[in-house]
C-alpha cells in the first residue's frame, strides 16, 4: 500500500538547514501539488535549539537528539546537513544501517569517505542523494548522472567555488590585490573568517572529486588531485592576462586523455571569449563536453542558504517518487562498474603556460630566457615587456605553446638560477585553443 505521505527527519540547523527547512515549509503546497502526495518535515536535530531562525516551526518538531532522527521508525528520509566528517559520517552510516534514505550536502565527506558510504546505501538498498554537494542550485549531479547518460564525458571545466571567483573578479575590475579582495568577501559574507578551504583550492578539490566520479566511473581520489589556490595571483599577472586576452580564474578540471585522469584544480587562463571566463561575481558554471552532446555549460547560485537549500529538496522530492513507486535503487548510489583508470600526475600533463619572469633590462636576457625554453621543448607564442628600468628588473612576460609540466618546472627552474633573474618565476596554466 502506497504511504499517503514521506517523512522527513534534518540533523543540522544551520545555513543549509535553514534554507531547506524554509523551502520545505513555505512551499509545502507546491511541492505535494506536483508530487501527489505531502513531504513531511517531522523532525530537525540540532545542538542550538534556541536561535531564532526567522521560522515558523511546527510545535515539537526541534530536538537536540539525534537519536530521535535515527531511530524513528516514520521516518523514511535523513537529511544530513551539520558538515565536516565526524560525526556525520557516523549519522549517515546509521541511517542506512537503518534502512533509511539519506540526502546530504557534504562535499568534504564525499570526497575523503564516499566509497564507504555508496558501498553501505548500495549493500542496504537505499538511496543517497548528493546534489546540493556540488554547486549549490545547480542540478549539475541530475545532469551528469541522468541528462548526459548517453555521453561519453569528455571533459570537465569547472568554477565551482564563489568565493574564490568573486576575490578574482575584484582583483580584476578594481585592479586591487588579493588581500584587499579577500577581506572585501570577507566583510559581504562570501569568504568565512578562515578561509583556507576556498582560497587554497580544497573545497574545489572536493567537488571535483564528486564530478569525476560520476563522469568517468573511477573511485572518489580526492586525495590524487593537483591542487592550487589563488592567493598567490597577483593584480599584476591578471593585468597582463587581460592584455593577452584571458582573464584568470580557479578551475577545476577533469579530463580523460591517453587513457589516464587529469584531476587538477589551480588558476587558470582562460580566453576572455569563452562563456565560462565571463562567469563573474559568487557565481558557479560547469562546462560538461559530452561526445554526443558537445559542449554544455551550467550556471547559477554555487552556494547560499536557499540555492543549497534546493537542491537538498530537490533530491527529498526525487527519492520520495521512488520510495511511493517501489523504484528505490532506480539511479545507484554506486556506479556498478568502477573504471581502473590512472590518474595523470602533474607532471605529465601538457598545457600552455603564462610565464612572469623578472629580470634585469640587459641586453641579451630574453634570448637566455628563450635559449633555456627551446632546450626544454618550450616554444614561445607571444612576449610582453613593459617599461625600461636601466640596471634594475623588468617583468618579461612569456606565452607559450603546449608543453610538458615536467619540462616546465625544469626549465623554470634553471632559469631562476641566472644571475639576471632576480625574482622567483610566476607561471599560470592556460586553457583553450593555441593560437
């Protein structure tokens, strides 16, 4: 017999939970219109009980008592939204030990533990649903998992961290550094007290892992990604970007090429033309390059109260169907087939590189530099030097044309040991079609 309605228990009252319980509440009518049949919110746990939310709740629907989410036999759907690793992990692994169906937003625990938990929901028969992990209101898990189906994926370019593409693009249109912008996104909320997780390029690395997994079918490796923030990009690289015609930004990209993985999230220049470098502001855009598709480009709101808070009821409302059909498992958690493929390691990937050297104005300098590049299989695509500062160092900017990251770092290397190189070089991978 069909259940005239699914029951919904939350742990986690926070930013996610707030906006989840929001959607829940005030568009109750809506969502029960569409489905057939209600969604029931009849439990949120959490250690804060007393905060005001700015919401109208049901009398008795707060506990501080996890267990009372757990262990309640009516409820079929556990919302996991209090972040990190424990004791989450130990609440979800309990709910499927329970039988129950979990929805989680939790990035950083998918990408370290995740082939434990699709293992457990697998071996159990219950759902997990994962879309607000990755960016927010975009349903970019949905598209990937069921919309590109039929695709080989053939790429994943992705800005999937808002606060790091808002510090960059008021690096760019103020021409301020990135201090000045941080502390900026700090101020409006976009960056967090600490915010290494964002800056450094981690919380990218932990969607990126998600994306791969479900692109390619190779198990979570967070831990095998390349990664690099930002905060070391200075207003003077992105000016000469722009005078190259590329604007930087925080990249996370997954690609299959020679039979390996590249799993790499760094800065990256990218052509001021392309529909993903004009992705500005807190905003999040997913290129997917599909090979029956092509290109497909996804943007929206990567984060927020209400954008997440969506898509943890968009995954509520997707399982609920299934739970009312008897379809549970009708998408795996698991991706039945894992593929063996080798992730590529930094070095061996091939890019076209930016190159920042400082140098003193000598005659003779930019053919040591070039000389040092040829020897490494460097070729050179376009130079920029700007300025004259007799007996003291100028930037020498340098494009290339593809080349091996080992070659680089080779090269890069003994170029910092001439005497006329009198600063450590900066350099910047670039994407897009060479010139």
């Amino acid at each position: 017999m069909k259940k005239n309605k699914i029951s919904v228990g939350i742990i986690g009252f926070g930013t996610v939970g707030t906006g989840t319980v929001k959607i829940l509440l005030e568009n109750k009518d809506i969502i029960k219109e569409r489905l057939g049949f209600e969604i029931d919110l009849r439990r949120i746990a959490d250690l804060d009980i007393e905060r005001d939310r700015g919401i109208k709740l049901p009398e008795g629907i707060l506990t501080t008592n996890v267990d009372a989410v757990l262990k309640d036999p009516e409820i079929d759907i556990v919302v996991e939204l209090i972040g990190g690793i424990r004791p989450a992990k130990d609440f979800i692994m309990d709910a499927i030990s329970n039988r129950k169906h979990v929805v989680t937003a939790n990035k950083a625990l998918l990408a370290t533990e995740g082939n434990d938990i699709f293992t457990a929901a697998s071996k159990k028969g219950v759902e997990l649903g994962f879309e607000a992990s990755v960016a927010g209101g975009i349903p970019i898990i949905k598209i990937i998992r069921e919309g590109l189906v039929a695709n080989r994926i053939k790429a994943v370019y992705g800005i999937i961290n808002g606060t790091s593409n808002y510090i960059l693009t008021k690096m760019t249109e103020e021409n301020v550094e990135f201090s000045i912008a941080l502390k900026e996104a700090q101020s409006l909320g976009y960056a967090e007290a600490d915010p290494t997780l964002d800056i450094e390029g981690i919380d990218s690395a932990h969607k990126l892992a998600i994306l791969a997994y479900l692109s390619y079918g190779i198990p979570v490796s967070y831990k095998d990604i390349y990664t690099e923030g930002i905060s070391t990009v200075s207003s003077q690289d992105i000016n000469f970007a722009s005078d190259l015609g590329y604007k930087v930004k925080l990249l996370a990209i997954a690609k299959e090429s020679d039979n390996k993985i590249e799993l790499r999230v760094h800065p990256t220049m990218l052509p001021k033309e392309y529909l993903i470098a004009k992705v500005d502001g807190p905003f999040n855009a997913i290129y997917v390059e599909g090979d029956a598709t092509g290109s497909t480009l996804f943007y929206g709101r990567g984060a927020g109260s209400l954008p997440t808070g969506s898509a943890v009821v968009s995954d509520i409302v997707d399982i609920a169907r299934n739970i009312r059909k008897n379809a549970s498992g009708r998408v795996p958690a698991l991706t039945k087939t894992l593929r063996n493929l080798k992730v590529k390691r930094i070095d061996e990937v091939i890019s076209m590189y930016y190159f920042r050297f400082s140098a003193l104005d000598k005659p003779g300098v930019l053919s040591k530099i070039s000389g040092i590049l040829g020897n490494y299989n460097i070729s050179i695509a376009s130079v920029i030097q700007k300025g004259r500062s007799i007996g003291g160092a100028v930037p020498v900017v340098v494009q290339t044309h593809k080349a091996k990251e080992r070659d680089v770092r080779l090269a890069i290397s003994e170029i910092d040991r001439l005497p006329v190189v009198t600063e450590k070089t900066v350099f910047i991978r670039v994407e897009g079609k060479e010139s």
